[in-house]
C-alpha cells in the first residue's frame, strides 16, 4: 500500500491551532511562574536578615566551642545590627620589665557583623533589656564554651512580607526559626 502525497503532507506537521494552544499554555505558566518570582524578591531582605542572624549565631557557638572562649553576640534593635565579639577576659601573662605573672584583662575583638536590609525591623521579646544597659534596645547574648548560651526571643519584621520568630535555646545554643509570630 503506498500513500498519496496528499495524505503523508497532511500528518507531517501541526497546524495552526495545535501551535496556538501550545503557546497559550506556555504564556500562562510563564506569567504563574513570574508571580512567584516577585513574591520571593519582595521576601528576599527578611529571609537574608534571618540567615545573617542564623550565620553569626552558628558562629558564636563554634567559635566559644572551638576556642574554649566565651563569645558575645550584640544586638541593637534601634540600629539595626547584629555584631559577633571575642568576650573580654582576664588572663594571666608575665610582665616585660619583671618577668612575674599579673593579671590582664584582654579586651573583646570583634569578629563578624551585620546589618538588617531595609525595611527589616527585628524586636527583641526576650531577654528585655537590662536597667543598666548603657544603650536602649542593645542586649549582649553571650555563647560559652560547653555550648550553651544565654535565652533569646526576638522577632524579625517586614512589613507586608511576613514575620519569623527567632529563639536561641539555652541549652543547646542553636537558633530556631519559625515562621509567623505564634510559631512557637
């Protein structure tokens, strides 16, 4: 049986409507997947706050652990940044003109900072600020070297995009995040 050169010209393409409905589908799935996208960068400042305060709290347990050093996380709610120091500490080390061992104190260095992207407000809930805090809205959390640290529950905020709820264990000294105020 041989075909007609009419008929094998007929199935060897698609016709204009087939290509129609291709393009049509594409066209929606292509706007669908452009939605996602601008809602991911709209969030996109408030998640990179909370992975900068994650990373630096990540940090200031390895770094108590690994340098049997105590470790202090500053955070500044009014200023908007977050900043990792060596705790300062007394040590003893002898004296260059009499060789005998005094006591010093070595001051803290600072290893690590951050700052919140705009339109990011972080609230601390716990611990509230102490009465002889030197600056209003500046809690010090400071990470020891068993690998505990200080509590902490803070709130990080962006308007309109959503809120995560930030708790240091104590126990543990690791960050948890949840998403939404009444995540805990």
């Amino acid at each position: 049986m041989s075909r007609s050169p009419n008929n094998s010209r007929r199935n060897a393409g698609f016709t204009l409507v087939e290509i129609m409905v291709v393009v049509a589908i594409m066209g929606v799935l292509l706007g669908l997947a452009l939605m996602n996208f601008n809602a991911i960068n709209k969030k996109e400042p408030l998640e990179q706050a909370v992975s900068d305060l994650e990373g630096l709290c990540r940090r200031a347990r390895t770094e108590a652990i690994v340098k049997s050093r105590p470790m202090d996380l500053t955070l500044d709610s009014d200023g908007g940044r977050f900043e990792l120091a060596t705790a300062p500490h007394a040590q003893n080390a002898p004296d260059p003109e009499s060789g005998l061992l005094i006591a010093t104190v070595q001051e803290a260095a600072t290893l690590d900072q951050a700052a919140l992207p705009t339109g990011v407000e972080f609230e601390i809930v716990l611990p509230e600020e102490s009465l002889d805090s030197e600056t209003p809205g500046v809690v010090v959390i400071r990470f020891y070297p068993n690998g505990t640290a200080e509590p902490l529950e803070a709130l990080m905020i962006m308007s309109g995009e959503g809120v995560y709820t930030l708790v240091l264990d104590p126990v543990t000294g690791r960050l948890n995040i949840r998403d939404g105020e009444d995540g805990l």
